[in-house]
C-alpha cells in the first residue's frame, strides 16, 4: 500500500485479520491465527492475499501493517548523525519518551494529546475506515530524539489536508533535526496529494510559532481563551502550511 487510501477488503475474513494488526501494531502469526474464524488453509490464503496486495507484511512471524512512507534517510552535521525514516512499533517506547520530554519544555498541547493516544491504543501506525495516522522518527545512536506525526482524515471533505507535528529532544535541538522532519513530513503529504498542514499551538510557545513562520506557515485564525494553562486562560494559534 503505498498511500493511505481507504482500506477495502474482498470477504469479512480479510477484513478482520487486517483490523486485528490494524488495533494492535505487530501480532504474531499464531495470535492472529487463533483471533480468525477460519481454518489453517484459509487463513493462509487470505494472509497471502494481504501481504500480496501491500496491505500487510511479516517478518520472522511478526505481521504488522505493510504501509510505505518512504525512504531511510541520514542527516548528519559536525556535531551528530541522525536517521529520518517511517516509525516503526518497535518505536513505541522512544516515541512517547520523545513527545513528553518535548512537552515538558514546551507548551504543546496537540503532542500531549498525541502522546496520550499512542498510550491509550498502544500502537504507533493507524490506518482504518475512521482515523489514519503516521510517523516519521529522528534517531541517533538507535534512539528516538526527535518526530513529525501525521494525522490524514478519512472523511472526503477534508482528506486533502493533514495536521502536522513536529518535536526534538532538548538536547538535539539546534542541529537543524526539526526542519528535516517537518521538511519530510510536507513533502510526504505533497507526493501524496495533500493541498495543505495545519497545526494549532498555544499563543504562549514562542519557540514553535518562530519554528513555523521561519519555514513558511501562515497564521490562519486564533482562537481566543482556547487553553486553561496554569490557570490562565491562553489563546490557540492556528497555523498552516499551502503545499
């Protein structure tokens, strides 16, 4: 699958082994098998049909979804060589380790919420009839340091527009890190026909609306009052970006 159409299935079969990896990230072979009302043989052809049609892929008997976000990239500066490339559920730990030592420094509403959903769904990748959603991760040394998240609507009268996120470690930031993933994240979203990104931030993080303006973004609206931030009421900037 090399976009994120909607998933569409010939039997309820193929649809429930998909949904079943969907909702949990990796599953192994011999789960998946017993969570299908099916025999040995037909869960083997129907498998085989998902792998084939790009739905699905496994690895060592590990089946996760089989989406393509693209190329494994290296940006590397004086000071240290990172990795961009499509998150994995492998990524899990790092990721929301990430998003929180962001918020922690940062006033960043929308990561919060992000990194709450990844703990509540306990998988990284979404792609279903309702929500889609995907990552790419900074790594250096095998850590994540640094994301730009995707969240791709599924309705039809805004599925050409995305909300982008975009967060780097403390401790990596300055190195450029962030605009490769934001510069990623866009031209993903762009090869994949998507008119605009938008973001909303709080009025308060200064760091992030300097970020946004310096490559492009555009303040759209404001939302007055939005945020209760340490009993403040506090305004919501929101941003975007025309692809």
């Amino acid at each position: 699958m090399g976009s994120l159409d909607r998933p569409t299935f010939a039997d309820e079969a193929s649809k429930h082994i998909y949904e079943f990896v969907e909702r949990h990230g990796t599953v192994k072979r011999h789960v998946l098998l017993d969570s299908v009302p099916v025999s040995a043989d037909g869960f083997q052809t129907h498998l085989e049909q998902l792998k084939a049609d790009g739905y699905l892929e496994e690895d060592g008997g590990t089946i996760r979804l089989g989406l393509e976000f693209g190329a494994v990239e290296t940006y590397e500066t004086d000071a240290v060589s990172v990795t961009i490339r499509p998150a994995r559920q492998a990524d899990f730990d790092g990721l929301v380790e990430t998003i929180r030592d962001v918020t922690s420094e940062e006033t960043y509403v929308v990561a919060e919420t992000i990194a709450e959903q990844l703990l509540y769904e306990n998988t990284v990748t979404r792609h279903n009839t309702v929500k889609s959603r995907m990552f790419f991760v900074a790594t250096s040394d095998g850590d994540v340091v640094g994301w730009t998240h995707l969240e791709l609507p599924q309705v039809e009268q805004v599925q050409d527009v995305a909300q982008q996120t975009v967060g780097v470690r403390e401790d990596y930031q300055g190195y450029g890190i962030g605009s490769e993933l934001l510069r990623r994240g866009i031209e993903w979203a762009e090869a994949n026909g998507y008119r605009k990104v938008y973001n909303s931030v709080p009025v308060v993080n200064d760091r992030a609306l300097e970020f946004l303006t310096d490559h492009g973004w555009d303040t759209e609206a404001i939302r007055r009052d939005h945020y209760t931030i340490d009993g403040d009421h506090v305004d919501e900037v929101m941003m975007a970006y025309e692809i």
